[in-house]
C-alpha cells in the first residue's frame, strides 16, 4: 500500500468520524402531543409506505418517519413493515 493510499484512507476515517460525531448530537424534542401516539400499529403500516413516502418526500414536504411516535415499539413495526414489504432475508437464499 503506498503513501497516497494510506492518506486517502485516513482522510475517510476522518470524514466518517465527523459523520458520527455530528450525528451524535441530533435528537427530537419531546412530544408534546394530546393524542395517543403511533405504536406498532403504525410503524407497521408507515414500514409498508416508507418507499412511496420517500418518493413524496422528495417533492413535497411529509415525512418517512412519525414524530411523535411510541418509541421501541413503533421502531419495530416500521422495521417489520418495511422487511415484509423487501421481502426480509428470503431473497439472499
């Protein structure tokens, strides 16, 4: 490995650090919402929407992701949703 390689390598360890570190520092507010908040339920149909809503959402202003949501468990729908939708691990079989 030359000298070039190894400077480029190191300079994307860097910018991936700063990715991180800055990432790090992003959170939401909290709710402040009277209405119950979207759980698996949702998270599961939202998993099912997300790819039309991230076609929407490079046109117009709406989101991927509820906010506020119940946490874990809207987490987990939407992770389930959106793997049943791709079809989860059945395909690398």
């Amino acid at each position: 490995m030359n000298q070039q390689t190894r400077k480029n390598i190191a300079r994307a360890g860097m910018l991936l650090l700063l990715a991180v570190c800055v990432t790090a520092c992003a959170n939401q507010p909290a709710p402040t919402a009277v209405q119950p908040l979207p759980g698996i339920l949702w998270g599961l149909i939202h998993g099912f929407l997300a790819p039309f809503t991230f076609l929407g959402s490079l046109i117009l202003d709406m989101r991927m992701y509820a906010y506020p949501n119940d946490g874990l468990w809207y987490d987990f729908g939407f992770v389930l949703g959106s793997g049943i939708l791709f079809g989860g691990g059945s395909r690398a079989v």
